[in-house]
C-alpha cells in the first residue's frame, strides 16, 4: 500500500457554512462533488467532530462557497485551522444569508451552492452529506481554486481531522525554514509570504514582529527551526 | 438557479474498474474522493444503468485508475462512451488484476486504489459505493488529468449519463465545426485533432477518410455540420 497514490486524486477548495438556530459557522473541506443532474444533487464529507458538522446535522442545510484560485491563504486558515467554537469564522468576511438560512461567503469565493440535506451516510469518522441544491450562482469570474494549486504554489497543509490527511515527513532541505506548531505551515525563506507583503529571501529572523502564520494567525514565537 | 456554478467544482478523471464472475468492465468517472485517512476509505458515485455498477454490486469490489494528464482522447472514449455490454472495454490496453480481482488499467495511468466496497448508498439515479482500500501504487510519475483540462484543453464532452451532465448548447461560433452524431464531440478545425496527428487548421473535409471520432471511434459519415 502506497499511500502517495491518494494524493493523485483531485479536488477543488470550498467553504462548507451551516447554521443552528441564530448561529452560522463554516469549514474548508475539499471533497465535494456532484451526485447527480437531475435532482441536483452535491454531496460533501464532514469530519465528526467540527462543529459544522453538528449545525449540519440540526439545520439540515448546507451552502458550499466555491474559493477562487487567487484566495489568501489566511481566508483558508481562518476556516480550516480554527475552531468556530471559540472563533467568529466570519469577522471581517463579506457574506450574505441564502434561501436555505446557511451563509454564503462573498470574500475570494466566485460561486455557490446552497442545499437541503435530504440523505447521510456514516462513514467512520466522517459523514456524507448529500443535499438537494435549490439555490445555485456565479458570485464573480474566475478560476476556482484547486486543492492541488493550493498545496504546491501555496505551499498550504492539511488539516489533521481532513479526509485526505496523510502524516508527511517535514520537508528538511534547505536551512532555516520554521514550522507552526499550531497547525505546520512552514515558513520557507525561499519563498516569503507574499501574501502578506514579505518578500522571497527574507529570513525568519527578519519577519515583522507582528507577523503572524498566514494560515493559522499563530505569532512568531509558535514558531519552530525545523531541524535538519 | 445557475447552473453555470455547478461547473466550478474540480474533480480528476479516473478509470473505475470491477469484475463479475470471470468477466471485467472499467468506465471513466469524475465523482471519485477520499472519505476518511485512517481507516482509508474512498467513494465513488456510479450510474445505475452503467454495466459497472452491475459488476461493483455483484462482486462488491472497484478499483480507481487515475489517468495521467497526458492520456488521449480516445482512451475516454473507449472507457466512457461506448457500454462494456456490446464491447470488449480492454482490447488493446495494458492491465494486470489486482488484489480484489478488479483489472488496475495501466495505459496513460499514474496511480491505482483498489477497494472492496462497505458501504454503499442509493442517490436517485446514481449509488454512492465506498470502498477500503487494501492495496494502492503509484504506476509511473506524472500529473493527474482534471477534469477542467479535459474539457478545456483536451475539447472533452460530458457523456449523458454523468453526475455532472448538464445540458449544453451546441458551440456555434465559427465556421465548419462538425459534431459527432454519437457522443456530442466536434471537430474544430482550429485545432485539429493533434493525439491523432491531425495538424491545427485542417478542414473537416480534409480529415482522411480513416480518420474517427478520437472520443468514441465514430466514423467520418457520422459527423454534421454544425448549423450557426
């Protein structure tokens, strides 16, 4: 068994929001797909234990926000590696109310689609969703982002409770790259953070005081030398 | 409703392969993702009418083929435009049997994951069937074809029966354009037909008269004209 043959299979980038009661929360996840043309139906896995997945479970709705291929990274980290438990996901995101009462994200998205669950399926330590879309839009043009893109030119991670998470060695080349303890993003001095207006071959040790993880908004200190 | 936004979401593009009794059948499907890391569980998402299906659920094995970036149009065509039932699906290709007994495709592949199904789940025309994964290698290196590369760069067409089938209007810019009667893909003569060493500004007429449809094998006689 070779488990790099996974990370052969494809995906997109999306924002999975729901809601419960007056409360609304979101999560990236990148295993969407369509289920059928005619009804229209999407499906998505959810890790058990995000919250998304409980305001799923009691609203039984869903809306998938399609990322653009140009989103920052800290739009990922601000759904993908905190916990809307103890975090407003959506402070300083635009955002609208759709039909079905989830909230569709208007920041760095280009499309959406908005869905009532109408079937689940336990699957261990996730659950597929497959909703009924009865809501759908082009929010703005553009290419959505890919999971692929995000890995390779991003330089993202993946979160440990994702479908897709697979242990990887940390990467050892080169001297003086730092990993976030908090959620293993590695600052690579090769390449800066342009995101955030560092440029290539600016060391760790020069960053901005306050310059934060561009995917989990960890501080400088959360910081670790990876060792060679 | 927009369905244009359903085209936003990103998928690769496999081979999904099974077996009945001595008899083997693959077709190409998108819908194909990682359910969970530990244990590894992955989905796919098959037509009810397809042979295939009739093989997963006889035998309650598939196997996931991905085919490299680089793959011609007419392996597509012989996998996912024509039925296993009336065409031997492996004449010519390049295949051994796996661990579940299921054919792993080795023409223009880079990867495999061959699963016995645990679960699966009825979705109006389509069955989600999800599998563990006891066996999975990289075939040779390379990058995966998408699914938006396929339709993109390659000219692919979406065959009636997919999840993600929507109806489409004829492309009629241009002049000269034909379309093939049987899967709906047509020749432009601005680009040719390069995987069959057709060059770029080759009329229709001027396509030798061996020359076939590179999706699904169709001769010249049953091409149209498409009407502007």
């Amino acid at each position: 068994m070779n488990f790099e043959a996974f990370k052969k299979i494809s995906y997109g980038l999306y924002i999975v929001s729901s809601k419960k009661n007056s409360k609304i929360n979101g999560q990236i996840a990148n295993t969407v797909f369509q289920v059928s043309a005619d009804p229209p139906l999407i499906a998505v896995c959810i890790n058990k234990e995000n919250l998304t997945h409980e305001f799923i479970e009691n609203s039984k709705v869903f809306c998938i926000s399609v990322l653009a291929k140009d989103a920052p990274l800290r739009i990922i980290g601000q759904f993908g590696f905190r916990s809307g438990r103890d975090y407003n996901k959506f402070k300083n995101i635009d955002y609208t109310i759709g039909k079905t009462g989830a909230p569709i994200v208007l920041s760095f998205t280009i499309a959406y689609l908005d869905a009532r669950v109408i079937g689940n399926m336990n699957v261990g330590t996730h659950t597929f969703f497959v909703g009924k879309v009865v809501d759908s839009d082009i929010i703005k043009k553009g290419e959505p982002m890919t999971y692929a893109y995000y890995h390779r030119v991003k330089g993202g991670k993946t979160p440990v409770k994702a479908p897709t998470y697979i242990k990887e060695d940390r990467e050892v080349n080169g001297l003086d790259k730092y990993v976030c303890k908090i959620c293993g993003y590695i600052y690579d001095p090769d390449k800066g953070d342009p995101d955030n207006g560092i440029a290539p071959d600016t060391m760790f040790e020069n960053l901005p005081d306050d310059w934060v993880c561009p995917i989990c908004g960890a501080t400088k200190d959360q910081f670790e030398k990876v060792k060679q």
